[in-house]
C-alpha cells in the first residue's frame, strides 16, 4: 500500500506548520469578511456565538482573533470589546497581547 506523504509548510504569519492551509489563516479569512457584513447589517449572531463561555480550543482561537481585529482593523477599545463577548477587560488585553 502506498503512504500518502503529507508536505508540512509553514505560515510566516502565524508561525505555524500546516499540511494544506492554515487553520489560523482560514478563521482570520472568515472573520474579516463577517465583520464586514457586520458593519453593514449590525448583526451580532456571530459576536453572540462566541460570548457563550466556552473553552473548546477553535472557540478560543476564533475569539482571540476576532479580539485582534476588532481592536486592530477598527480601532475598538478593550472595554468595547469585553462588552460584546461578555468578559472582562484584563482577559481582553490578556487575549490581544497572547
């Protein structure tokens, strides 16, 4: 039986190996164009998802880039941020500087 061989590569970006894209480069994709319709339709189902205190680790990937362009693409403050997805404002810096 022949092995598929599976080609790591490696985001410059994330800092990561992935074998066919990066999982972190996919959710940063989505999470743009979402936030744009967002902006346009003020539709807080996607934010309201990720408030629910869930510790599962693609909620927490997806929460902590979506803290990161939330504060970086449209210049929201901590407090701003820790008020739609329901935390504290130190555990918004903490997941901004991680």
């Amino acid at each position: 039986m022949k092995k598929s061989i599976q080609i790591k590569r490696y985001c410059s970006k994330h800092k990561r190996k992935y074998s066919k894209t990066c999982y972190y480069c996919q959710i940063e994709k989505r999470y743009k164009k979402g936030l744009r319709i967002f902006l346009k339709n003020n539709n807080f189902d996607d934010i309201r998802r990720l408030a629910v205190h869930n510790r599962r680790k693609d909620r927490m990937i997806e929460r902590l880039l979506l803290i990161k362009l939330l504060r970086d693409k449209f210049k929201l403050s901590f407090n701003k941020i820790a008020q739609l997805l329901d935390r504290d404002r130190s555990t918004i810096i903490y997941y901004y500087y991680k």
